[in-house]
C-alpha cells in the first residue's frame, strides 16, 4: 500500500531505523510509529526531510505528483500543512509573516517580513478566500484558550474585514495585534476573548481609540503542531 509510512521508508533504505532516526534527532520508536503510520510527524520534521532528500511535499505527504521538488523558491525553506488534498491537486504556499498575534496582553508587530511558508492545497484556499491575501501568523498568548491556544498557527485572509458576528477576527489596536471575536453594538464594538478569565474589552466607534481600530483580516483555520 503507497502510504505516508511507505514512502519514509523508501527515503530511509538501505539506512538502519536507528541511524535514520538519529539523524533527524528523532527517538527510533517515534519514527517506527511513523512508517507504520501510527502518527503525523511534525511540520519541521517534514520540511527538513523534504529539504534533506529533495522531494517534493506533494509527493511525501500525499503520494502525487513528481516525488523529486522542482527548485522552487517559494518552496526552498517552507514547512508543509498536512490538510487533505485531492490526487494531482496542485499547492499554494502561503508566508508565515514575522507580526506576531497577540491572543493576551498585546505584543508589536514588528515586521511583514516573511520567516517560512505553508503549503495549503488550492481548492482549500480558493474555498475559503483570497490566496493572494492570505497570511500565517503564530500565537502568543492564552485569551483564546482553549480554542486557539498559546503557540498556535492561525491562517488568516487580509481580504476578509467585513465583520461577521462569532467569527475570529485579527485586530490592531494602536501597536499591539489581538485575536478577538467582535460584536457590534450601538455606537460600540465588544471584543470578546474565549478565556473568561479576559473580560471583553468596548471600544466606542466614534472615539480616539475607533481611529486606531483596524480589522486585519479574519481567522480561517487554526493549525497546531505538538513537541516531539
């Protein structure tokens, strides 16, 4: 059967699974579980063995298209979603941007630049919005919980800023990035947090701090990736 595991296994023969595992810094028992498809290995864990044996993620992860990556720049340092994709679907890769989002007491956004990429399948993306305005951005803090937790990835569409009540929108306020659910109410905006532990913070709409009010873009998915 072609499987994630089978093919790990052919990138590692005629290599021992001990030295195989070692190599990547990974416990032989943890990459056992791995070829025998017991478990997903981490997103690093596939972008280094993507980057170390030069396969393409499609390939790796899926089991289409060509098995060697063609050189690719949007692809060279990127790190690979493990969402779903149809035989022979074609990847787009989005750029996890250096901002950091703000889940708790605020934190500034300090650039645009790009650190990495995610590679998400094209009729996701093309489902949910804009590709062309879509971003990751990583979590910092504990409002949200247990919804979207502290260290999180969240795909966001910067196309997507008409508010809709109960969705998760990206928020600037003067410097600081938040996570927030909006509710709009006369003459004011609630911003809501899932941990009731942060109260709901209002912002008048026609005071000085609704100037410094900006909608970002709203939250599209959540991803989160667990420790080794």
């Amino acid at each position: 059967m072609d499987t994630f595991g089978s093919r790990l296994r052919q990138l590692r023969k005629p290599e021992s699974l001990e030295d195989f595992a070692a190599r990547f810094g990974i416990p032989p028992g943890t990459m056992g579980n791995y070829e025998r498809d017991r478990n997903q290995p981490s997103f690093d864990l596939i972008s280094r063995l993507c980057s170390h044996f030069g396969v393409s993620p499609e390939w790796l992860l899926f089991g289409t298209g060509p098995k060697l990556r063609e050189a690719n720049p949007a692809q060279e340092a990127g790190n690979v979603l493990p969402i779903e994709a149809k035989p022979g679907e074609g990847m787009i890769s989005v750029p996890l941007v250096s901002a950091r989002l703000s889940a708790g007491m605020g934190s500034l956004q300090v650039s645009g630049n790009v650190e990495k990429r995610y590679a998400f399948p094209s009729s996701f993306l093309h489902r949910k919005g804009v590709p062309e305005r879509m971003v990751v951005m990583r979590v910092e803090g504990e409002s949200m919980q247990p919804e979207i937790m502290d260290g999180d990835i969240v795909l966001i569409d910067q196309s997507k800023t008409d508010i809709r009540l109960g969705r998760i929108f990206a928020l600037g306020i003067e410097e600081a990035i938040y996570l927030k659910r909006i509710d709009l109410l006369p003459g004011k905006a609630v911003l809501k947090s899932v941990n009731p532990e942060y109260p709901p913070l209002e912002v008048e709409l026609c005071g000085q701090l609704a100037e410094q009010l900006r909608v970002i873009g709203q939250v599209l998915w959540v991803g989160r990736e667990y420790k080794e």
